[in-house]
C-alpha cells in the first residue's frame, strides 16, 4: 500500500482543540498550504502570476543559497570571473 503524506496533528491528552488548531494552522502555514488554497481561489492571469513569482523569488533564492558549500562556492566564483 502506498504511504500517503497526511497533514494533520496528534491531539494530546488533555490539550484543549482550540491550541491543536492553532498547531494546524501553523502547520500548514509553513508549509504553503493555504496560500496556495487561497491562491486557487480565482483565476489569475498570467500577469497577475507573473508578478507573484517576481515578488516571491528573493524569499526563493534566500532559501536557496542558505547553505552553500565550500564546492559550490569555487564553483561559483570561477564561473563569476569567467564571465
């Protein structure tokens, strides 16, 4: 049977539901979840999509080169002093 990734939280005992939802939402927060949802929504026209991707892209490339290796960085500097 194939594993299925289920987005969701364990309730702990005693824990009140309004705290598990706040632990949800912040779940699914990180994950994209519902900007994504609310993305959906409506139609966006590719001028609208456009922008978004311009907008969120420095949030990208940040994530992206958060971790860079001793390798990636030569790399990267002689590919800077070639061009």
């Amino acid at each position: 049977m194939t594993e299925q990734q289920l987005r969701g939280v364990l309730m702990k005992k005693g824990e009140p539901v309004d705290r598990a939802l706040k632990r949800l939402k912040t779940k699914l927060d990180t994950e994209g979840i519902l900007e994504e949802m609310r993305r959906r929504r409506a139609f966006e026209s590719p001028t609208q999509r456009k922008i978004r991707k311009q907008r969120t892209a420095p949030k990208r490339n940040k994530v992206r080169w958060r971790y860079v290796s001793p390798a990636q960085e030569a790399k990267a500097e002689e590919a800077s002093t070639q061009a």
